[in-house]
C-alpha cells in the first residue's frame, strides 16, 4: 500500500456489501489518478485480486475507455475521457464526468491534473 493511498477498509471496520460504485469504475478512477499505476497497486487499493484488474483493465482497453503504452518495465495508461457511459439512461454523459467528481478526491492539495484540465 503506498503512502498516499489510504486503507480500503480501516481494521475492524466490515467491508460494506455494496457500494454506488462498480469495480470498472474504481479501477478506472485509480488510472485517472495516476497514469502509471501498477496493477497490483490498483488492486491493493480497492480491495480486489490483481487479477480481477487485469480483466477489468482489458474490458476498458477493449471498449476504447483507456490505451496503453508499454514504458520499460511497466504500462502507462491514457484514459480516453470523451468515451460515454455504456448503459442507455447515462449514454449521453462522457466518463469524464465521473472523473472529475472523484479523481482528486484523495490527491494532496496542488494545482490539478492536466488530464483531469482538459473537462
């Protein structure tokens, strides 16, 4: 778990049964973040197998939601933010939408993202 990253769930606390957010969308929040996460950091901070990221990741890359690079040892995502929401009643929003609500939530105060300007 890195250092700016909080706990998924603090100890002792249950993890909630559901939440308002899917894994896609986490996943895709935790790139908007930060462009070159690795997988296993993803997974660790949403609280979910390395694995499940992987088929999550390929699903986005799949439906235009993100592209990736491969820099060195590890893959640099692009999230494609003009891509709009896959379910019929929000098809007219753009995923930036959601990235812009949540993408800093947990980032230290300072000037934003360029990625996260460009809404």
């Amino acid at each position: 778990m890195s250092p700016t990253q909080p706990d998924p769930v603090p100890s002792g606390i249950e993890p909630p049964r559901w939440t308002f957010l899917t894994h896609h969308a986490r996943v895709l929040l935790e790139i908007a973040r930060k462009p070159e996460i690795r997988l296993r950091d993803i997974a660790a901070a949403i609280g979910i197998t390395e694995r499940t990221v992987q088929t999550i990741v390929n699903d986005l890359h799949e439906a235009g939601y993100l592209s990736r690079e491969r820099v060195g040892r590890h893959n640099r995502y692009e999230l494609n933010t003009d891509q709009h929401f896959r379910y019929p009643t929000e098809a007219a929003t753009p995923v930036r939408r959601l990235i812009d609500m949540f993408a800093e939530r947990d980032l230290p105060a300072g000037p934003p993202s360029p990625a996260l300007e460009e809404a």
